[in-house]
C-alpha cells in the first residue's frame, strides 16, 4: 500500500494524523538534516501500521516535505 505523507519536521510533538484528503500529515521533533527526519517518520508510521521499520519503504521525496511511502504488511 502506498501512502502521501506531509511532514512538519522540528515541531513540539511526535504525531500521524491522517487527514481527510488521504494524505497523512506527520509530525515529529527530530531536525531535517541526513535523513534524520525520514528515519523518525518511518519509526512512527511502523508504530501507526503495527508493522516493523523495515517493511516502511520511502519511495519518492527524500529530501521533500511531500512524500510518498511504501507500507509492506
């Protein structure tokens, strides 16, 4: 399954809302420098799916707020 996801790197708090328009909007407090957000976004959408870090597949957007994952469950 694919997902957009909206992240909003250096907030206050660790959250996945999912949004009405299908998009997830995440957030978390990790800064976006070397991949350090992304990591904490798959960490927290691993926990939203219930499904290990590994089956959580960046595939477009690495360095983009827009992106796209590849959820394996």
């Amino acid at each position: 399954m694919k997902i957009t996801v909206k992240v909003k790197p250096n907030s206050h708090k660790n959250e996945v809302l999912p949004l009405k328009s299908g998009i997830y909007e995440i957030y978390t407090t990790v800064v976006p420098e070397k991949g350090k957000a992304n990591k904490k976004v798959i960490e927290l959408l691993a926990k939203e799916y219930k499904v290990s870090k590994s089956n959580v597949i960046l595939v477009k957007g690495e360095t983009s707020k827009l992106k796209i994952f590849e959820i394996i469950q």
